[in-house]
C-alpha cells in the first residue's frame, strides 16, 4: 500500500507546477534544439541512453566522439526536465562542504570526487568553448551570500576547506558583497572564480547538437515504457519502436517518476523531490540594470529556505527560492519574489515578472550523488542535489568512460539503492513550509 501511495504521489508530482514550460524564460530566449523526431521502427545500438538532459546528453557525446554507436531515448524534448528549469549557476563541487564530504565517502573516493566536481565547471566551459555552444556563458564566478552571522561562519568554513584544497574561492567582507551584488542585507559570501552561469537550456540544446555532429541519435517524444534482459542484450519498449542494446545507462534522475513501469528506475524510492520555482522580469533599463550584479556573478544564499537570483543576457533579473507554482503557490511566491526583489534592490523602480515556472531537484539522504547499477550493463546516477549542471556534465563523461570498460572512469562507488520511506512526506513538508514561510516573509534578513 505504501508503495502504491509512492508512486500515485510520483505521478501527482509529474503534472504540479508548470510542466508544460511554457512560461519558462529559458524556452523563450534559448536557441533551437537541434531537429529530432520520435522512434518509430526498431533500432539496434551499442548504449542506450535513457534521458535526454545534461547527464544523458554528456554520456552521448562522449561516447561518439569515442566512436561509440549510442541512441538517447528522451521522453519529452531535449532538456524538458531539470536540465531546461536549472538556475543556470554552473558551481564547484556539492552543496556538502568539503571535508563532511570527504568524511562520509572516505579518503579516496572523497577527495577525488572533490577534484573532479571542484574541475567542474572547467569541464562546461571547455565544452561550450569547443563546440561553439551560444548560451550565455559568463565564466566568472558565483557568490553564496551570507544571511547573519550563521552564514558568516558557513561560507568561512567553505572558503577555508577549498582553499586547503588549492582552489580560487575567498570569504568576502559585507561591503564587497553589496559592490558584487548591488544589495543590501548581506552579511558577507563566498566567492568561488571557478564557477559561473550559463542559461541551461541552451547548453543542453548544444550538448545535443555537438553530440549528433559526433554521430549519436537523439530520438525525442520517446518515452521508454519497459526495459528487460533479452539475452545477451536489453531490449527497451516505447510506444512506436523498440531498441536493442548491449548496455544500458539511466539518466532520468529527479524525472524519473515518467518511466512508472522501468524497474531499473528504481532510484526513484530513494530521493527526495525539492520543487523550485523562477521568476523573470522585464528587460530592466540599462542603469537600473547595471546596478545589479554589475560583474555578472550568479548568487544564491544560506538561508535554509533559499533564495537564488541572477541576470540574463537581456538584462532580466532571474530570482528563484523552494516551492511549487501550483494552483495554490503561485500567487504566495510571486508576491514574496516582489517583495524580495524589491527589497534588495530598492532603486529597482516599476517590474513585471514576464516569465515563471518551477522544476524538481532530487535530494538525496546524504545530499550525496548516488551510483547503481542494477545489472550487469546497466548503470544509473541521481542525487545531484541542486548542481545539475556541472555534476550532469561530468557524470556523463564518466559513465561513457564506464559504458566503454573503463570502471575507473566514474568516481564513485556503486551502491545499492535504499528507499527512503519518508520521502513522500518530506517533500510536501518541504512545500507547504516553503508555502508558509513566503506567506509571512517581507525582507532578506
């Protein structure tokens, strides 16, 4: 009965807020998908790629560059799910601070993890450099803003454990803050020059089409119903067509509530949905606009209810925090986003939000990305815990380097997958305190 409960929830899960994307600023201002169709005969290939965002994307390309014969089986468009609703903050390394990292997955696999996650966003940006992807990139650093004396203390500890580490992060004074934002309330922030933005869909749309230039298939609006053993090799079901495979990898994470029937989805059970919503306003005019984030930084906070904000290149000011627009949030969090705009950047003068629409992040218990590999030739990742982007980017490089032999590609270790029976509840926790702390809340501090 709990299960059936779970996966009612998952399916209720699938259609709350926007997801149809079509107030979604990154659909507007992206530039096209590359042309895909749907699957509607049979196909034989290598790997089969299950999920068209930026881990399934990553995997492709770097398996045909390789010279790898590869089939992305996306059941929506290119980047339909958290790839396409993602801040766009490109970061270093996992919301876990380093060395708690390092203590729950051990010496070795912790600090290489850490290196590989903290090298991240040079591997983004690289790819975008390479292959002439247009989407955005501002490669030149993120704040995470201090709230009190609190958030103070945590983006010191971060700062000094990355540093410990070689990396160019730095604890910056209240003052600096406010010069690097243009708002006030802060209390400090940690300036990581690793990272930066990228506007998400975009990169997605060009992960695809270098990775078709490369020579993998891209089929879209094809959704994957059943997926067994057939021998030697893995035959997947979807609605027109069906694939042969030799191996298979499972890059739906958060979305994966949209294969009800795969069994290798199973990792579902064990993640915590965290919805997160966006607004977008207007163009703002030029002065007002240089006045915010001058130096094109992307921000989010340490409040225990984030908030997130940043800029497009059209000078619209993106802001972000938890929750659903749903029929019954959609109105709290668009007045609370007022409000807090408002109240950062008070010489902000007149605005409408012109765009909105909210996404799924998958938490996991220990806010760790997770491995699996439910059989032989099969392998799945989730858990990226609000950094898609560039965890997505990596892992998929990783798990081509596995699809191809090489286990010691991918930095972690595998594991089995363990349900989290409270997942449910936490996530519409998550919501409804989300819900009632933006009801009240009027300022940043």
């Amino acid at each position: 009965m709990i299960r059936l409960l779970e996966y009612v929830f998952d399916q209720v899960a699938g259609i709350m807020g926007n997801e149809d994307n079509h107030k979604n600023l990154w659909t507007y201002s992206a530039p096209p998908a590359p042309p895909t169709s749907p699957l509607e005969s049979s196909l034989s290939t290598s790997v089969a790629i299950i999920g068209g965002g930026f881990t399934g994307l990553s995997t492709a390309l770097h398996l045909a560059e390789a010279g790898v014969d590869c089939a992305v089986l996306e059941a929506k468009t290119i980047g339909f799910g958290g790839s396409g609703r993602n801040v766009g903050l490109v970061n270093a390394g996992m919301w876990v601070q380093p060395d708690d990292l390092v203590a729950t997955l051990g010496a070795d696999v912790g600090n290489r993890l850490l290196r590989e996650l903290g090298d991240g966003p040079g591997v983004v940006y690289s790819l975008i450099e390479k292959h002439g992807i247009d989407c955005e990139a501002v490669h030149n650093g993120t704040l995470h803003l201090a709230i009190g004396e609190a958030g103070v203390k945590e983006v010191a500890a971060r700062a000094e454990q990355w540093q410990r580490r070689g990396a160019p992060v730095e604890a910056i004074s209240a003052r600096e803050a406010e010069r690097l934002t243009g708002a006030k309330g802060f209390a400090g922030a940690l300036l990581d020059r690793r990272a930066g933005t990228v506007q998400p869909l975009a990169y997605a749309h060009g992960l695809a089409k270098a990775a078709l230039a490369a020579g993998a298939k891209i089929f879209t609006a094809t959704p994957v119903a059943h997926g067994a053993k057939n021998g030697k090799s893995f035959q997947l079901e979807t609605p027109r067509g069906k694939v042969t495979a030799e191996k298979v990898v499972i890059a739906s994470n958060a979305y994966a509530f949209m294969m009800p029937s795969m069994n290798w989805s199973a990792h579902r059970e064990e993640i915590t949905f965290l919805n997160y919503f966006q607004f977008a306003t207007n163009p703002l005019p030029a002065d007002v606009a240089a006045r915010i984030l001058p130096e094109g930084h992307g921000c989010w906070d340490t409040g225990t209810v984030m908030i997130s904000f940043r800029k497009d290149r059209a000078g619209r000011l993106i802001f972000g925090s938890i929750g659903v627009l749903d029929a019954i949030g959609t109105g709290t969090h668009r007045s609370f986003a007022r409000r807090q705009v408002q109240s950062m950047f008070p010489f902000i003068g007149n605005f409408d939000f012109e765009y909105w629409w909210d996404g799924k992040i998958d938490m996991t218990r220990s806010s760790l990305p997770v491995f699996h590999q439910p059989e032989e030739n099969v392998w799945s990742i989730t858990g990226y815990n609000g950094r898609g982007i560039a965890p997505g980017t990596v892992f998929g490089k990783a798990l081509a380097g596995v699809a191809m032999g090489n286990r010691a590609a991918m930095p972690l270790e595998t594991s089995a997958v363990v349900r989290d029976p409270m997942r449910t509840l936490k996530t519409q926790f998550y919501n409804t305190g989300a819900l009632a702390k933006h009801f009240v809340d009027k300022r940043v501090s």
